[in-house]
C-alpha cells in the first residue's frame, strides 16, 4: 500500500458540496473514521434513493473480488419510481491488480449512465494505491474523499454535543481528557461515552468517571508506557504493559508495531527540540498529531525524559522485536516482555 500524507478532513464542508452539487457518478470513500465515512455515505443515499425505492435502487456488491459483469449490470440498470440508482461496492481490493481486469473496470467508470452513482467504500485501514490505473480512472470519474479524524476543536465540540444529548455536561478539559483516554475514532467514542454517562452520578461527567469505567484506547497506553520509561517510573511501566497485554482485542504483533511508532515519534520531537526546530517541524514529522495540540505536547513532554541517543537505540530495539516476532519463531508476549525489560534497562 502506498504511504499517504497526512489529510485534513473539512467534513460540513465535503456535506454542503455534496447536497449543492448533487451526486456525482463515483465516490471513492476511504479513511480511518469510518463514523464520518458512514455519516456520508447515509446522506448519499438520501440524494440517490427516493423514499421507498431502495429495495429498486440501491445495489450493494461486496469485495474483495469484484465481478465487472455485476457492476456494468447494476450501474445500467434504469431507476424503477425514482430518478437515480446507488451501487455500493464495499471493500473491493483495487490494490490487487492481478484479481480483475484493470482497463474493464476503467471502460464501466467511463460509461456511468447520467441516473446512476457508484461508490466504492473501504473499511479503515485500506488506501487505494493512486499510483495505479484504476484508481486513477475511479479518480478522475468522481469524488475521492478520505475520512480522518476531525480537528482537536471539532473533535471536543463533537464530544461535548454527544454526551449532552444524553442528559450531561462535560467541560472541554474533561473532554479534551475523554479524547485522551479513549482515543480519537469517533466509533470508539460512542460507546464509551454512552457507559461514562450512564455512570456519571452527577449532572456532569468528570474526570474521575472517565477514569472509572473507559476502556483505554492501546495508544492512550503505550503513550504512557514510555512516558513512564522515561520518567523511571518502571513499577507503572510493568503495570501498563500488563494492561497492553490483558487487552485481547490487539495481537503482540501489532503492539510492537505502535510502541515502534512511538518511539519514532518521540525519536523526532528530540532531534526538533535539540535543534531548535519549533512545533511546525515536529508536525511535519509527526502529521497525525497535527491537529491534536494536547497529544503533541504530550509527545514534546515526554521526548524531553530521553536522550536523542537512548530513543534511537529504542528505535533499533524495537524493530529487532518486531523482526523476532516475525521470523524467528519466538513466543510473541515474552518477548515484548522482554523488550520492555531492555528499555527499562538502557537509561543512558
């Protein structure tokens, strides 16, 4: 998959070009905030699909395969009781060339009826490589659109607007806080902030209530992993690596690939700092915090516990883990055990 810069979503403003423009014939929908993703495509539907014409109009065809026979049918197809039709191709790997005839599909994308619409929606995770033809050809047809998290701002206005739609009130700096804790996909937000305002005794949600009863994002974790590593703070270190390991929903696999990533980051804020370099720079390093002010100063805080050599050795341990993992045949959790236990170790 081809690497990206980092994307700043203007999210009402992408609404009010689709509702002005009406649809266009192809959407190619992608991102990691798949609650925006979704907020979109639902206000695709009600421009495309007439009240009571779904079961005619909508057609959903399912990847990672993609039958161009199916997709030519449902986009030729005339519109029964309404004036549109919807195709949805949802999780078609466009990046895997040799599973379908790149220069068919290009010929269906340029031969879209004038009543249909076509969108291709990928789940977080998947980028359409713009490198090949295809996707250039989805490109050029239509609207290419990648859901990333909201601005910090937008973020906290969302938060504080969600829970007050359940009956409570939270500051911004409880929010900033709920962010902070839980992570920042809105999907993962919605049901954490249903539990914390559920639990909430008071007319508010505080900052303690967060503490209590949400489930803490692994990001939020390593984060303050290595903020106690590099405090010395090893007993917290031991206990956060023990809550990175109880949570069952992330592999060891993918652990070591974020506290890598942490790494990075901190490695960068200390070259920038050591050199005089201001936030601008660590932004450009560091694009997905760009719009996160209180995780970047998070990041600059802790960058300063480490020496610029000691975050580069664990950089280097750290991809020496993630290689044992990978080829070596070691048991996965002993030697992120391990890991930790070197790091700790290495306070020069």
């Amino acid at each position: 998959m081809a690497s990206r810069e980092k994307i700043t979503l203007d999210y009402g403003s992408e609404i009010r070009k689709l509702r002005a423009d009406g649809p266009r014939p192809v959407y190619i929908l992608w991102g990691e905030e798949d609650y925006l993703r979704d907020s979109y495509l639902a206000e695709l539907k009600k421009l495309c699909l007439a009240e009571g014409t779904e079961a005619f109009n909508y057609h959903r065809l399912q990847g990672p395969g993609l039958d161009l026979g199916a997709l030519r049918q449902s986009v030729e197809a005339m519109p029964f009781m309404g004036e549109r039709t919807l195709t949805e191709v949802r999780d078609f790997d466009v990046n895997r060339t040799g599973g379908y005839d790149p220069e068919g599909l290009k010929a269906v994308l340029a031969d879209i009826p004038e009543w249909a619409t076509v969108a291709f929606v990928f789940s977080p995770g998947y980028a359409p490589d713009n490198r090949l033809t295809a996707v250039k050809a989805m490109k050029k047809a239509g609207v290419d659109i990648a859901f990333t998290s909201p601005g910090e701002a937008e973020l906290l206005r969302w938060v504080v607007r969600r829970v007050e739609s359940l009956g409570k009130k939270i500051d911004s700096a409880t929010a900033r806080h709920l962010i902070w804790v839980c992570g920042d996909r809105m999907n993962g937000l919605i049901p954490e902030i249903l539990k914390i305002t559920a639990y909430a005794p008071g007319d508010a949600v505080r900052r303690e209530d967060i503490d209590a009863v949400a489930k803490k994002a692994p990001e939020t974790t390593i984060f303050n992993l290595t903020d106690a590593l590099g405090a010395g703070d090893y007993d917290g270190a031991a206990r956060l690596l023990a809550d990175l390991l109880s949570n069952k929903d992330e592999t060891p696999h993918g652990q070591i690939a974020m506290i890598g990533e942490q790494f990075r980051r901190l490695y960068a804020a200390r070259l920038a700092v050591d050199s005089g370099k201001g936030e601008r720079f660590i932004a450009a390093c560091v694009p997905e915090l760009a719009n996160q002010s209180y995780r970047m100063q998070m990041l600059q805080k802790t960058c300063r516990r480490f020496s610029a050599d000691r975050l580069a050795r664990a950089v280097s341990a750290c991809a020496r883990c993630d290689y044992a993992m990978k080829d070596t045949g070691g048991e996965p959790e002993a030697l992120l055990k391990e890991l930790i236990l070197r790091l700790a170790m290495d306070r020069a």
